[in-house]
C-alpha cells in the first residue's frame, strides 16, 4: 500500500547540531530520523557541481528517499523583460539536468510576479514562457511543478497555478499551503477546507494527480499584502494547523508528497506531521 511521504526542505538547525556537515549526508540523516523524502534547496541557485549531485542521488537511493528539488527563485516566468524570461528557460533545463542526477521526481518552480502589470498580462506571459521550457526540454519524466505562491502580487492562486498547469501534461501543481493561507488571511481551519483543494485540483488536473500532489507546508506570519515570514509548529497565533490536513488525505486515501519548510525546524515539524498521519491511518484500519 502506498503512502504519503514526509520531509524537509533542505537542512534545518538539528541536522548541523547533530553533526551534519553537507547534504551528501542528508539522506542518511533523514532516513534515520524516520522521515522518508527530502527537497534539495536551489533557491539561491544551483551551486553543486555534477559529482556532488549524483553521489546525493545514489545516497537518496541507497536509503529509500524520494527527492525533489527547488529551482532557483530569480527565475521569471511572466517578466516582461524577454531576455530575462529566456534566461528562466535555461535555469529550469539546468534544474531538470540537476534533478536527473539527484533522482529527484518533481521540480519546484514558482509561478511568477504580477507586480508591475496586470494578471492577465502576467498570466499570457507566464503561459508562453511555460510554453517555450516544453519546446525547449523536450519529453521528460520529471514533474514540472508549480508552486502556489503567498504574495498578493505574485501570480500563484490555485486557479492560475491549474491554469498554467494546463500549457501541458508535464506540468503538475505543487501547493503550499502555508503560502495560501497567508494569501486568503487565514483559509484553512477544517478538514473540508483541505479537502476542497484536493477535490479543485483533481477537477481542474485529475483525480491521479490530486491523489500524489506534490505539496510544501509551513506556519507563516502574514499581512495584508500576504506572506511575510516562515515559522515554526511552535507558532499559536498563525496558521495553518496540520492535523486537519493529515484527517483529509486519510480519509480521501490520498499519497502525497510533504515536505515542511519551518524556520529551522523542518525535520521536527515533518516528523510531527508524519507522526500525526500514522495515527489518523491507524484509527482508518
């Protein structure tokens, strides 16, 4: 039986604590603290060179880790700036070069500013540029996910992710929840509240994809311009909570992939989320 997965984003404060000196040893690192995925963080740029890759993929092999990976932040799906966005398509094939090597399944990519014009224009931009990475990838079998973003000026509401989505079959959404709940002021509270995510996806995308999302989760600090900061579970006044979360994709026998992006605590909060499913699976049986 298949099962979601759990992990961090990167290295938190622990692992270093622990001993950790690279992220050669993340998936040893992550595997021995009972979680089961790890996202590689690119966002900053894609500094690893080719062998460090390949041996965190075979080390991610070896100790049954399922990887993804964060593509650089500077990349510009609807910036009006032509060089600019042509520049993206080069960042994301090098990504996807990096993600063969590190064996990971699904790359991140967010999904682009409205900042400086109006979304419509954003959107028609960000659909070519989306366009012009199939044309220039070619078939690949890694997942080009787009990420549901927390600003209000940034494009990255579920509809225009699912939209984008649907420049072609390649394309997956990746939602972060913590980045829509900052941006609606606080959505999620119950457990249809998630559910009705899951339901729009399967309904815009498919049922196959809504059942193995690929999702990031965290607390964030939000205004009303949205996102603000990342926090840890220890937050009690933002949202969301997790456990309606682990209810949802219990009751609706969904697998996705998590993987938290807390303030320094990421393996601990996906350890607690893990934890929290286990026992959702177990009142199930």
């Amino acid at each position: 039986m298949s099962k979601a997965k759990f992990g961090p984003g990167g290295n938190g404060d622990l692992f270093y604590a622990q001993g950790g000196k690279g992220t050669v040893q993340a998936p040893a690192w992550v595997k021995n603290y009972g979680l089961d995925a790890y996202e590689f963080e690119a966002g900053n740029g894609l500094t690893a060179g080719e062998a460090t890759l390949r041996k965190i993929g075979e080390e991610a092999r070896a100790h049954g880790i399922s990887m993804s990976l964060h593509t650089p932040y500077f990349i510009s799906l609807s910036g009006v700036d032509p060089e600019k966005r042509l520049k993206s398509i080069d960042y994301i094939q090098k990504s996807l070069w990096a993600a063969e090597l590190l064996g990971a399944k699904t790359i991140v990519i967010h999904s682009g500013s409205a900042a400086k014009i109006s979304r419509e224009e954003a959107m028609k931009l960000s659909c070519d540029t989306l366009e012009k990475v199939i044309e220039a990838v070619g078939d690949t079998e890694i997942k080009l996910g787009i990420e549901t973003m927390g600003k209000v000026n940034q494009l990255g509401t579920l509809d225009e992710v699912i939209e984008q989505c649907r420049v072609d079959r390649h394309y997956v959404p990746v939602v972060d929840f913590g980045h829509m709940n900052s941006r609606e002021q606080g959505l999620f509270r119950t457990v249809d509240d998630y559910r009705r995510i899951f339901d729009k996806i399967a309904e815009g995308c498919s049922p196959e994809v809504a059942k193995n999302l690929h999702c990031h989760f965290s607390k964030i600090e939000y205004t009303g311009a949205g996102e603000k900061k990342h926090l840890t579970f220890a937050d009690e006044v933002y949202g969301p909570d997790f456990e309606p979360l682990m209810e949802a994709i219990v009751k609706d026998g969904l697998t996705p992939t998590i993987i938290c992006e807390s303030d320094g605590t990421q393996a601990e909060d996906a350890l607690a989320m893990k934890t929290s499913y286990e026992a959702f699976l177990a009142q199930n049986n």
